[in-house]
C-alpha cells in the first residue's frame, strides 16, 4: 500500500497539524500577554505618570516663541521671501505711489502713541501735500467702491496676477465700479481738510504685500 494514501498516516498528519496549531496560538497568546506586560511597565514610570500623559504635554506645550523666534532669525524663509517678490514683480510692480508726499507710517507693526498698543499697518499712510488728486499705480479694472464713515470713499482695483490695490480716506470719486483705469489715472481727490493722509494697500492672492517691496527698481 502507498504510504501517502495509508488512512493511519493521514491520521498522524491530522493529528500533528492539530497540535501545532495548538502550540502557535499557545505561543502567539503568551507573547501577546508578555508585550503588554513590558508596555505596562513603560508606560508606567517617572513617578507614576505614563507615557500618554507625556505625550499630551508635548502636544499641549505652547511653541509660540519658538516660532516667532524662528520666523525672525531664520535666513532661509529670508532669502526665500526676497526671491519670491522678485518673481513678483515681473508681472506687477509700481513705479509711483498714489499720491506724492512722505510715508509717515510704513507696513507692518507699530506701537500707538497715544494708547501704547500694538497694531499692524496692513499698507502705508503717506503725507498729502500739494495735489489733491489719487492716481492708480498699475494698470487694472474697479472692482469695488466702499462708502465708510471712518475711512471715506475706499476703492478697489482688480490687476493681473492676483494682484489687488486698495485706496482709502477718498473724498470725491472720479471713476465707475467696472471701469478700466491705467497706470496714472487720477481715480479721484481728497479732501485735505478732512484728511491729512491716504492709506494705500497691495493685495497678492488676499495677502497683504509691503507696497515698497514692490517698487519698481528700473
């Protein structure tokens, strides 16, 4: 008779297959017992406290000044902020500003006089002097026109690029919602008696831009 097809030796195969099966979930059940165990003991140190509890201090742990810290120090976002205006300033760049005068408060943070709070000048004021008039710096359509209590007449103009320039404290508003407007065009007036200055702001992509970052340098 052939060894293989002898009913005895397939029962012994049977048999021991049942008992190394047996013996796998043996093993596999004590090594499972045997790692929770050690992770127990892991987890379970410094005083009481476990691991998970160290984890949630990580987590929780305020890394503001560190970034603040990085943000300042760091010459790599440095570098990599410059040579991403410069890319800008191939498809928008401004060459004159909307009107003539100083910048009495540039972009950026600035401590109140009067309240010694801090805030952030999301544009520039500049000085009015003698012409009155507000000229757009790039070429571009009106896209909106705001009528405020604090700020007059705010306009805003739509450029190529994702680019957007906004003009405040406007008395007299010389041009339509929709309307082409070009490098130089006068968009409208102040009023010197109300207001001593214009703030100006650039947009790129919804983000606030330093306006003299983007100066023309030609």
């Amino acid at each position: 008779m052939n060894y293989y097809n002898n009913p005895y030796n397939k029962y012994n195969r049977i048999k021991r297959n049942k008992y190394l099966d047996s013996l796998t979930k043996r093993f596999a059940v004590a090594t499972l017992i045997f790692l929770l165990a050690l992770l127990l003991k892991v987890t379970n140190y410094y005083n009481g406290s476990t691991l998970i509890f160290k984890v949630e201090n990580y987590l929780n742990k305020d890394y503001t000044e560190y970034a603040d810290r990085f943000m300042k120090d760091s010459d790599i976002i440095q570098t990599f902020s410059n040579k991403v205006l410069k890319k800008e300033q191939k498809s928008f760049s401004i060459e004159v500003m909307p009107v003539e005068g100083n910048i009495v408060r540039p972009f950026g943070e600035y401590v109140d006089a009067k309240t010694k709070k801090s805030f952030f000048n999301n544009g520039v004021d500049i000085e009015i002097k003698d012409d009155l008039n507000v000229r757009c710096v790039f070429d571009g359509k009106i896209e909106k026109v705001e009528n405020t209590k604090d700020n007059g007449i705010v306009v805003t103009i739509s450029h190529s690029g994702n680019y957007k320039t906004k003009y405040y404290n406007i008395s007299e508003l010389l041009k339509d919602i929709g309307e082409d407007v070009k490098k130089g065009d006068v968009i409208g007036q102040i009023d010197k008696e109300k207001n001593k200055t214009i703030h100006f702001e650039v947009l790129f992509n919804n983000n606030f831009v330093d306006p003299l970052k983007l100066m023309s340098t030609e």
